[in-house]
C-alpha cells in the first residue's frame, strides 16, 4: 500500500516561492516505472497537471507553468518536492501528490492531466495566495 502526504506552508505572499513536499511511504520513489506527480485544483475549477519527476529523475512540466515551476526529489527521505515561483492569487489551489502508474507517458503526450493513470494520491493542501 502506498501512502502520500503533502507538506508545506498553507499561506504564500504574492510574488513569492510556494514549496510543497510529498512524502511517500510503501516503496521507494525510484523503483518501479512511475511518476511522481503535482496536481492542483483551484476553487471552483477543475484538476490541472503541474508536473512530474518519473523514476529516473527526468521531469515534465505543464507548459503553461513551466517557467515557473521545479520538481526535485531526495531519495534518502524517499520524498518529492515542488517550487513555483512568482506566485499570485491565480495559483490559489488544493495542492496534491499522486503516482502516475504510465510513468507519465500518457498525461505528458495528451498535453493533460490523464488522472486515470494516477491509482495513489494524497490527501491534498491549500496553498492560498494573499498578503
């Protein structure tokens, strides 16, 4: 059984660096042909794909926030963690953590989120973007 939980500041100043960690408990995140995914939902929208770090390290980002956007993990701590940067109000969100079982083939060559293909999620955080 795999579990994800999402950690990190619930309250982001515009401008500023919202950073996420998911920690993965139940396997390694290096072992096995998955991706390691950031998934967001707005108030009152739907599910969007941020990106993804897949097993060996290569990461995807949504090219409308890729400018903006890191995902890195450390193994050791078998965690994944999200930078977006330059934050406003607009990235408001229910942040969450899921592993992509297509190893994120299938979301990165749609151009969206395929969330069929996510079969483990967080719980998810609000991250609201205020001063």
């Amino acid at each position: 059984q795999v579990q994800l939980q999402e950690s990190g500041p619930g309250l982001v100043k515009p401008s500023q660096t919202l950073s996420l960690t998911c920690t993965v408990a139940g396997g390694p995140i290096t072992d096995g042909y998955y991706a390691w995914s950031w998934i967001r939902q707005p108030p009152g929208k739907g599910l969007e794909w941020v990106g993804h770090i897949a097993y060996d390290g290569s990461t995807y980002y949504s090219p409308s926030l890729k400018s903006r956007t890191e995902i890195s993990r450390d193994p050791l701590k078998n965690q994944f963690s999200l930078q977006l940067s330059s934050v406003t109000p607009e990235d408001t969100a229910v942040y969450y953590c899921a592993r992509d079982k297509s190893a994120g083939i299938n979301t990165v060559m749609a151009g969206t989120l395929q969330a069929e293909d996510m079969d483990y999620w967080g719980r998810g955080t609000l991250v609201t973007v205020s001063s």
